[in-house]
C-alpha cells in the first residue's frame, strides 16, 4: 500500500531541471515564432484584406472611412471594362515578345557556356547574370535614352547605316520614333525585359546543365551524334524539369510587369495606351481614381490568370508530363 502511494505522488523537478524541460519542448516554437509573425503581418494579412476588400467599395483618398459591401460587383465592372481587357491584351503581347526570347536565346547560351566554355563559365555567368541585379529604373532610363527619337542610339546606328553602300537602303533614312509609334511601344519595352532576364534564365539552365550526366554525351559523341544533335535528343528532354521552373517564373513576372513600362512609356501607358499592363491599370485605379475595391477585384482576377497559366505551363512541361513520357 505505501508502495502504490509513493509511486502515485507526482515527482517534484529541480528547478534546473523544469528549465530544461521548458527548453526542450517550447524553445524551438518561440525561436521559429518571429518568422510566422512577420509572415502574418506582412504577408498573410494583406492577402486576406486584398480578398475582403475586393468584396467593398472603399475610397483611401477620403480616409479611413466605413467600407460598403458590395459583392461581386467589382469583379463584374472590371469583366465589363475595355481598359481592363486591353491592359489584359497588351500584358498578353509584351509577356510573348519578352518571354520567349528569353528563353530562345538563354537555353543554347547557356549550352554553348557548359559545353564550350567550362575555363570562363564563371566570368560568363556573372556577366550575363549582371543585369539582373541592377536596377530596373536605371536598365529602363538607359534604354529611354537608346530609344530617344533625335539622340537616341540606335536612331543614329540606323542613319550610319543607312549611308553605307549596298546595303544602306535596308535601313530608314528618317529617325524613327521608337516611343510615339504603336507599332514600336510594345517591342521597345519587350526589349528591356528580355535583356534584363535572360542572365537569369541562363542561370537556371546552368544549374539543370550542370545536373546531366556527361556520359551521355560522350556516349553520343562515340555513336557519331553532332553537337545539334546532342543539344536536341539529350539537352532539351531533360531539361523539361528545368524549363518548367523557369517558364512559370517567366509567366508570373511577365503577367506582373510594371517599372518597366511605367518608366518607358509613362504613367498613360503610352500612345493609345498601347503598353498600359494590368499592374499599371491596378496601380491608376488606386491611385488616381482612388477605387481601392476595384483594383483589389483586378489584383484576384490576374492571380487566377496567373494560375491557370501555371496549371497548363504544369501540363506541358511538369512531372506528370514526365513520368508519362518515361
């Protein structure tokens, strides 16, 4: 009987011992816990006051004031807006024109750079991946200056050209004006999102490169294959894990553009708003016509655009995709 009593009475901890126990079982959470409340503050709440806010209608110029409900009727007025549908057109056109150069010219550089290259592949890589970390609204009002219709650059590349026999007539004896024309605005920001991108992607592909077996290669080479034809039956097929990646990063930045043809083009979106993006619009709604709501419901409306690209960008070139071909 005093046995059972002395092993039902709970055993007291030392004080040492209850602070080691209270390390071993909460420490870790509370070492980890600023992480989740910066991510709940800064990340998490937006999200979930962007949804709620898409529901009201809610002018900040006026100030903090009572927000109305009003439904669905945001995302109605902005399916029934032509603005809405031509910065949807004109994101559409310039994510093509810069997206798939990008990756036209980074997959064979980055080839030629593992293949050719291994003695300088780190200079070339850093060199190719220097745009990138440099400043958008420098790289933009560089090329603002390239594009400038009296003294740009490439104005007076083409007048240079032009008076060089046999072939001067292939090339305008006029400047062309590279902003104030419709056909020249879209292809003129493209330009600038693919020469800033295109190191990116050539890092991307680097790393897929770089994840190959080199027997492959040595193996084709000894079967007679050219090096077109290894880049085509080796590189391209298993670097479909890799283009996927860098194809939906390509989709969600191109679908989200904004300092690039907001430097370019101007705050108008350019002549006839031929390069007016949706970020651009949503930023002119919020602040200009002071429609917080509406521009919340054009925030939700490019985020399901964006993921049933990434769904059909999954299709073609994810794992499924894979292991079917396998």
């Amino acid at each position: 009987m005093q046995q059972a009593q002395i092993l039902s009475t709970p055993t007291r901890l030392r004080p040492g011992a209850r602070w080691e126990r209270f390390q071993r079982r909460y420490a870790p959470y509370i070492f980890i816990s600023p992480f989740f409340i910066l991510f709940a503050i800064f990340g998490l709440f937006p999200i979930v006051f962007s949804a709620y806010l898409s529901l009201h209608e809610w002018q900040p110029a006026a100030g903090l004031g009572s927000m109305k409900f009003v439904g669905l009727r945001n995302f109605t007025d902005n399916l029934t807006d032509p603005t809405f549908w031509q910065s949807l057109k004109n994101t559409g056109i310039i994510a093509l024109e810069s997206g798939i150069p990008q990756h036209v010219i980074a997959i064979p550089l980055a080839f030629a750079i593992h293949m050719g290259l291994k003695r300088v592949k780190g200079l070339m890589t850093a060199l190719y991946f220097l745009p990138y970390i440099t400043s958008v609204v420098a790289i933009s009002v560089i090329f603002v200056t390239i594009f400038s219709w009296q003294y740009g650059v490439l104005n007076v590349l083409l007048t240079w050209l032009h008076h060089i026999p046999l072939i001067g007539g292939l090339f305008p004896a006029e400047k062309v004006n590279w902003l104030g024309n419709r056909a020249f605005v879209q292809p003129a920001v493209a330009s600038v999102v693919v020469w800033r991108y295109v190191g990116w992607n050539v890092v991307l592909y680097l790393s897929g490169l770089q994840a190959i077996n080199g027997d492959l290669y040595e193996a084709a080479a000894v079967d007679g294959a050219t090096t077109f034809q290894q880049f085509r039956s080796i590189t391209l097929p298993l670097l479909r894990p890799i283009m996927f990646v860098a194809i939906t990063l390509t989709l969600i930045g191109n679908l989200q553009l904004f300092e690039e043809p907001y430097i370019i083009a101007g705050d108008s979106g350019g002549i006839g708003n031929v390069a007016l993006t949706t970020v651009m619009y949503m930023y002119r709604t919020y602040n200009f016509y002071s429609d917080a709501g509406l521009a919340a419901a054009m925030s939700w409306l490019l985020f399901v655009l964006i993921g049933v690209l990434t769904l059909i960008n999954n299709r073609v070139f994810g794992k499924s995709r894979l292991s079917g071909a396998d």
